[in-house]
C-alpha cells in the first residue's frame, strides 16, 4: 500500500501562556537545537524560559486581592483577549466548539460509565473547571472574571481548588479526612506574582486525577507522571527530554489540543488530526513515518500499526487504574447509615455511595483501528440492552487508509438505563439531602428523575441496569525502545491482535485445509527428493559394478 508522504512539521507551538502578543496569538517557543537538551526544570522545562516580563513587578498584582475574579480582572487589564480566547474553547465550555447543537461534549449528551454525566452535579464535577462557580446551567459563561487564569499559570504549587467544589478554592482552612490534609485559602497576592507557562504540574493536577481520584480515568496518567523516569516515559523523564504536556498538546489563542468529539478535517488524519478548530500532533510529526534505522524492516508497519501500540506495552506501570465500576451494587449502608467502604491494596474496591471496583496495574492494551475519530452514545440515542452498550468507540478498518491500529484502556462498567425508553440515562449524584440526588437518598428513581429532568429529557420511571464499556487511547507513558514489543507480542496465535479481525497477518492466521495441502505437498517433495537421490545412488553403484566387471 502506497504511504502518505509525510509533511514536516517545522515547530511545536508552546504553551498555553499569558504572554499574548499584539495579534493576539498565543506565545510560541522555538524548537531546542539538534543535540541540545532543552532547559530543566521541576516539572519540565523551566517556566522562566524565554518570558519577557517578571510578573512580581507588576503594580496592578500588588494590590490586596481577596478573590480569584479579582486576580482575574488584573490579569485582563494587559492581556485584554485571553478570556475571550479561552471562553471559546471545549476547556471552558465542555461543549466541543464547532458543535452547534451543544450535545458533544461533557456538559452535552455525553455520557461515560464513571460518574456518568456532568449536568445537575455541576458542582463536584467542576471542581477542577478553569472558571469560578460554575454550579449549575445558570453560569454566565461570558463573564470574563470568571475565568481562572491561576489554575494554569501560577508556580508557586500551593494554589488548589478542590474540595471547594464548582471551581472555587476553598475560602477558609478546610479539613478532608478522606486525605488526611486540610486545604487552605490561597495568598492571592503570592500565587499571583508567581505565573508564568504551564508547567506539567499546572496540567497535571486536574488531569491525573480526573473522575475523582488518581489514575481513575486515564491508565497513562497519574502522580508518577509529574517526575517520571525514562523507563516509565522517554518523552517526560526528568533526567532527558523533560518534555511540558504542552511539548505535544499544543496550544493557540488558548486552544489547548487532545481529546475531541468532532471528525477531522479532510486530508492526512494520521500525521496532523485537526478539525477547523483543534490540531492534535501525533508521533510522525516529529518522528516520521521511517523512524526505524538500525532495523527499516520496522518501518514497513507504519502505515497500519500506530507507534504506540509497539511503544507503550503496558500502562498503569506505577500506580493502579480503575478498570471496572459496578453501580448496580451501590447503596449498602451500615447501622449508621454511611456507606459501607472496603479497600484493597490501597484503593477502594467497594462503596456504598458508588458500588464496586475493580483497579489493575501493568495493563496490557486492548487494540482497535482508529482514523481519529471517535463516536459517541448521546442521552438520546436507542440502545440495545441485551449487548453491552459501547458508550464510545474508535472509527476505522483495515480496508480505511486513514486508519491504524492503536492502543485504548477500555473501562467496563454496569449503570442505570430506562427500561421503556430503552436509553441511557443521566442520574443526579451529587447534592445536598432533600435534592434527590442519589448520594443523599440512595434512591435511583429519584436520582435519575431528577437528573433527566434538568437535562429536560423525558423518563419512563423505569430503570434497570446496562453493562457498558468507555475508551481511552493511550499514548503517554512510552518506554524505551528497549522495552518495545517482540514480534512475536502480536504474529502469534494468542497475541495480542488476536481478536482484530478483517485482515491476514502472519504468525496468527492460517487455514487448516492449507495447511494440511502445504505440508503434504512439502512432505511429497521431501519423498521425491530423497527418492531421487537413492535412485542416483543405486544406479551409480550399478554402473561402477559394470565397469569393473568390464575390466
């Protein structure tokens, strides 16, 4: 098959920055010269590198702040378009951008088989939200001060907004026994000084932890990512590339790239996945489509086989991952009626507020073919309950040129739907006691008529439970090419391909019928060859008999 001929990308655009030039692009840093380690710091390179302005010295970040809007309304007075900027991004809105119906997106018709979907429990699912108060669908989400600018660009790593909830920090010393730490207010003047690019940590204080606690979603992203070595990630290891999340998740107008919920705009969807408002960098942006010398019979898998699916054998390496939630079984409460809780090896595997777990580490992936886009089951859509309802999945084939095969972490789990409308449905978890939500009640009837009611969706009052499954591509934690997968990882009968179907792969396939033809034809051949070599024996034998007698 012929391969697309690969474009160079001449530079990574940086970070997501509050040093917003005149156009009112986004910052750009220069690509680190061939042989050149790029400057280190905590948590990649330094965020000091290459800014322009030391923002301590600023006099409107020197007045007394009692507010993060008030830090914000500062931050605006010189760098006039960054909220508009970021209020038109799926970050701020969770709503994909070109989407005009708003269902895409976790503040849409989305729904994942976690804490299901985020409308009506606005103010847990917020708490990591890059604005101020967003606790339910009355947010204003063009009020510009309502936007946190700290969450990304302050460096000082005392800034936290959890357990507040609905994107606030926390106003006074708060106690979590549930970590054993009291949160505390910030220094607003402190953190504010402090900002500069977003460093790994900026990034990975929200999304190591999304879903409520550490390597819940993403199997190739937790706490061990904040200072890997070069065994758990060559792109982010401390002691050699270092790489900032936004090495690759590049960013413009404050448009950071990654996941999204739209198709890719026409053209080579493997190299550059983009659509007409995000760009997502792949491997063979940097690495091309050859990236194999020692060994080029490697390279004749690019064109069907992502580099992933060879680099990142395993995830989960370091800290376990949530791989299976069951809330059919939630609401087992003791005499008290708190939630009974059971944990093993360190993490919850069962509790009465959201039923029971199952954590795994060292996973191996599971593999599909991916274009780039990934489809999603929406609130609205007819689903068939005898099957395990796949909540999202990857689009592509083998016979599909933009297509490859890469690695997912898929979630399974088992969640409410209605029986009569025979969709998925949308319960309300969290809320105070007399709101209806599950974890005040631990009544779904109640739960999901309130949830569904919010969302202004229509529910029989009949509900059961639907096992579901949600995916994840993984592409972090790389290992080194050491560590890469053997051939014989995937061209073997239990491999691990060896349940994608659609196309022969040697190792893996054959036919018994062949077979049996193949090695009798071989066998035949062998008998004939040997055949014919005894007949030559005999007969020279005879003729030097002959010539003797003859003598």
């Amino acid at each position: 098959m012929e391969r697309r001929k690969f474009s160079k990308i001449a530079m990574l655009v940086a970070a997501v920055s509050l040093f917003i030039g005149t156009d009112g692009r986004a910052g750009e840093t220069a690509p680190v010269p061939p042989g050149k380690k790029p400057v280190n710091g905590e948590y990649g390179p330094s965020h000091t590198e290459n800014i322009t302005a030391d923002h301590s010295k600023f006099e409107t970040l020197k007045q007394e702040f009692k507010s993060g809007p008030e830090v914000t309304k500062a931050c605006l007075s010189c760098h006039t378009e960054a909220a508009k900027q970021i209020q038109e991004t799926l970050h701020w809105r969770w709503i994909a951008p070109d989407d005009p119906e708003g269902k895409l997106g976790k503040a849409g018709l989305v729904v994942n088989n976690f804490c299901v979907t985020m409308p009506s429990n606005e103010p847990r699912c917020t708490s990591c939200h890059i604005g101020y108060g967003r606790k339910d669908k009355t947010f204003d989400l063009t009020a510009q001060e309502k936007v946190d600018c700290l969450v990304c660009h302050e460096q000082t790593g005392t800034y936290e907004k959890f357990p507040a909830g609905a994107g606030n920090p926390v106003a006074e010393p708060t106690p979590f026994p549930a970590e054993k730490k009291t949160y505390l207010p910030p220094e607003w003047n402190k953190v504010a000084q402090s900002v500069g690019r977003p460093t790994r940590r900026n990034c990975g204080v929200c999304h190591f932890f999304g879903g409520g606690g550490e390597g819940v979603k993403h199997g190739d992203l937790d706490s061990s990512m904040f200072k890997p070595n070069k065994a758990l990630d060559v792109h982010m290891a401390v002691e050699d590339e270092n790489f900032n999340c936004t090495r690759c998740h590049t960013t413009e107008k404050h448009s950071i790239s990654g996941r999204y919920y739209r198709f890719p705009a026409n053209g080579d969807k493997r190299n550059l996945l983009e659509s007409d408002s995000i760009k997502r960098i792949t491997c063979y942006s940097c690495h091309s489509e050859t990236p194999h010398k020692s060994d080029p019979k490697l390279n004749d898998h690019t064109d069907k086989v992502a580099c992933q699916s060879c680099h990142i054998p395993e995830f989960a390496r370091v800290n376990s991952t949530k791989m299976m939630w069951d809330w059919s079984k939630a609401g087992a409460r003791d005499g008290e009626g708190k939630p009974v809780k059971k944990m093993k090896d360190g993490r919850p595997a069962f509790d009465g507020m959201k039923g029971e777990f199952r954590w795994e580490k060292n996973v191996e992936p599971e593999y599909f073919w991916y274009n780039g886009v990934v489809r999603n089951v929406l609130l609205t859509d007819k689903i068939d309950p005898s099957q395990v309802v796949k909540l999202n999945y990857a689009e592509g084939s083998y016979d599909d040129p933009d297509a490859r095969i890469y690695p997912f972490k898929v979630h399974r789990g088992k969640q409410p739907y209605d029986k009569v409308h025979k969709t998925m449905v949308a319960p309300k978890l969290f809320g105070p006691k007399g709101s209806g939500s599950y974890w005040s009640e631990y009544d779904w009837t109640t739960a999901i008529s309130r949830g569904m009611e919010y969302i202004g969706l229509p529910f029989s009052g009949e509900h059961d439970f639907v096992e579901t499954e949600y995916m994840f591509q993984t592409t972090h934690m790389v290992a080194p090419k050491e560590k890469a997968l053997a051939c014989t990882e995937c061209h073997s009968k239990n491999g691990r391909l060896a349940d994608l179907g659609g196309f022969y792969m040697p190792g893996r396939d054959g036919n018994k019928a062949l077979n049996v033809i193949g090695w009798a034809g071989v066998i035949v051949s062998f008998l004939g060859v040997m055949g014919h070599g005894a007949g030559r024996m005999v007969a020279r034998k005879r003729r030097d008999k002959n010539g003797k007698q003859h003598e």
